[in-house]
C-alpha cells in the first residue's frame, strides 16, 4: 500500500511538471533559506506522568518555489528539519516535508489541480493538527495524493471535483496506521455584487485501519457563502451535516464454556451517526496589523484506531511595530471526542504563543517566541499537564525572481 501510494505520487507530479505548456509569458520564483533555531521545551512528550524536559538544537533548510505562466501554476516546498535533543539524543530525528500544488489550465473553462504531499514528522504538531490528540515523538508519516478539476459552467458558476487519497504511517506500534479515500464535488456561484460567492459540497469518505478491521465511511453535505466586505476582509461560513457508518471490532466475554473456560473473543460491531459540520473563518488587514480567526468541526481519523468529533479553533495577530520589527500572537485550541459505541475519550488541548521578529537585513532575520499549552483528557479519568516551549532563532532566505 505504501509503495503504490508513493508511485502514484510521483507519477502524478512528473506528469503535471513535465506536461507541454505553451505560454507566451511566465513568472517563477525560488527561495532557499536556512533557519537554526534553539528551544527549551519542559515537557518533550506532552505527557501526564513522567516529565521529560531538554534543550533542543534544530536545522531546517527550505526551498519553496513558484512558477506563474498564462495555463500553469505551480508551487511547492522542499523542507528538512535535523533535531539534536541534548539530553534524550536517542530520539534525534530528521523530519521531511515535500509539496506541491499545481493547476493547468487545459481550455478556458477547463483546469486540472494536483495536490501531493509526503512529510514525516516527529514533534507532535502534525498529528495534533489532524486529530487534535497528542502522540509520542514517534515519526508520522503522511502521504497525501489529490488530482481534481475545475470547470467553468459559466461566467458565474464553477463545477469542482477531486479524488484524495491518504496514508498515514507510524513508527510506534503503540499506534494504529490508517489510510483514507474521499472524493467530493461542489458548486460555487459568484453572484452579480461580486463579493458574495455561494458554496455547496458532497463529500465522501472512507477510512481503513486494516491492521484491526475497523472502517469508517462518511457523507457530507455543506453549504454555505463568501463574502468580500472589503479589498482587506473577507468571511466564509459552511455548515452541514455528516452522515457516518461506523464498523470496529470490540473485545467481548465468551460464556458459553462458562464455568470451565471464559474465552475474549471479537466481535464486530455496526453504528450509525448524524452529526453537524461547521466552518467559520474571517481574515482583516489594516495598515500594519492583520487579523486571522477561525473555527471548524469535523470528523477526522486518528492514531488510535477510530475517528474523532474534532473542533478546532485558532486566532493569529500579526503587528508591524516598524518596517524591521514584527509580533505575531497565536492562539490554537483542540477539543475532540471519540465517536460511536466508543465515545468514552475526549481530549482539550489550548496554547498561546506569542513571538517577535526582526531583520537585521533584507535576508536576515533573528526572533524569539514562546508558547504556553495545556492539555486536559478525560477517559476512566481525568487527567491534565502543561507544557513551556521557549525559542531564538535566526533565519538567512536568498530569494530568486525571474521573468520572461
């Protein structure tokens, strides 16, 4: 499964990268940069019991690139992240994250997409980003392939379709590896004030943990606007409803034997479930400050082997204090509850993290941050833990533009 998801990748971006593209102008730009950075971080695994803290060297190479023509355009990232943890070098790692995202214009009315990512990562963010749970620094492997269309119905109307598929590893056999195929189809419909666009969306998907036969599959149907208030702020609201059927496998008591042998045995177990989708984001710009804010509720598979009601909130203030200096605030939470006959887990993860940057020149930039974060989850019972990240860092980007 994993080489044929890995070869699907590739096919797909040597096809769109290497696809013939007549075009009388093009823009592209690449950006190579490094960034060395210095943490203290007090609790490594988020954990609840046993406290682990260290210091924490990391590199991270990056070259995002972007190439503009009248039918293509194409951007992507090339990232490396080396870590050297000075207390627990054991779990020293070098995370990856390599993505691409393409649109062709083949006629008019006519685009074809491509959205392919393979990252491994190793410090909790990603898994937390996807389920709102907390893992281990075991590595994660993520491996992600969308191709889909676009199609001008008319000047007003557009006809989107994609097919995902995704894959995610991990090291840890404490952990349940999983993939998932989904597929949706949309409408968007510009109307004629020309800041107000109206969405609506199918969405299908099925999620498979083949290691302990449990599959879940998912339609959703949503609906909802954009609006543009002004040039510097903009809302979008979707809501709807998800419409899943569960299948797991559960550990069940076997008396028929009873009292010579009691046997555990599986056994599989079907549910149905409606539950609501919500999506809510607004981004403003000022002059020197910008503001981003959203909410979302979904359903989303995780590393322990079912799918998670998860809602995800975050906030992002960015100031400029001059052309050189800049803060940004962030702000993150995470509340996800098992679904189905096995809704007996829910987990709250809350952080804020403010940080400031400066250039020292047009290349160079130094900075320094720290993030706050709590985590409360709740099972037979309840538990809680915190967790201080402190960081300076030091950025170099070269940036390379060209026109033709």
């Amino acid at each position: 499964m994993r080489i044929r998801s890995v070869v699907v990748i590739l096919l797909s971006v040597f096809w769109w990268i290497g696809h013939p593209v007549v075009a009388l102008a093009a823009d592209w730009s690449v950006v190579p940069a490094v960034t060395l950075r210095g943490e203290y971080d007090s609790n490594l695994n988020f954990s609840f019991g046993e406290k682990r803290s260290d210091y924490i060297v990391r590199l991270s190479p990056t070259t995002d690139y972007n190439y503009k023509s009248e039918t293509l355009q194409l951007t992507g990232r090339l990232a490396w992240h080396a870590m050297h943890y000075f207390a627990n070098s054991n779990v020293d790692k070098i995370d990856q994250n390599y993505s691409i995202l393409s649109r062709y214009l083949t006629t008019p009315r006519l685009s074809l997409t491509f959205n392919g990512s393979y990252i491994v990562d190793s410090t909790l963010q990603e898994e937390l980003t996807a389920s709102g749970l907390i893992m281990t620094r075991t590595p994660r492997e993520f491996i992600r392939a969308t191709p889909g269309l676009a199609y001008n119905l008319t000047e007003r109307a557009v006809l989107t379709w994609d097919y995902g598929y995704d894959q995610v590893n991990y090291q840890d056999p404490d952990f349940t590896d999983y993939y998932q195929h989904r597929t949706s189809l949309g409408l968007n419909y510009l109307m004629k004030n020309e800041k107000t666009t109206l969405r609506g969306n199918i969405l299908g998907r099925m999620t498979k943990y083949p290691d302990i036969d449990n599959d879940y599959r998912i339609l959703g149907t949503y609906a909802g606007v954009e609006h543009m208030f002004s040039e510097n702020w903009s809302v979008s609201l979707m809501g709807g409803l998800n419409f899943a059927w569960y299948n797991f496998q559960t550990a069940v008591l076997d008396f028929s034997d009873f009292p010579f042998l009691v046997f555990v045995r599986q056994q599989e177990e079907k549910t149905f479930e409606v539950s609501p989708y919500f999506s809510l984001s607004t981004t403003r710009r000022w002059t020197n400050t910008s503001l981003d804010l959203g909410y979302s509720r979904d359903q989303s598979a995780s590393a322990g082997g079912t799918v998670f009601e998860a809602n995800r909130a975050y906030v992002a203030l960015s100031h400029a204090y001059s052309e050189k200096l800049r803060g940004v605030l962030r702000g993150h939470l995470y509340l996800s509850e098992s679904t189905g006959a096995n809704s007996n887990y829910q987990s709250l993860v809350m952080s804020i993290a403010p940080e400031l940057t400066y250039k020292l020149t047009e290349k160079l930039s130094v900075g320094s941050g720290y993030n706050l974060s709590w985590r409360q989850a709740e099972e037979k019972i309840r538990q809680s833990a915190n967790r201080h990240l402190v960081w300076v860092f030091l950025n170099y980007s070269y940036p390379v533009h060209y026109q033709k």
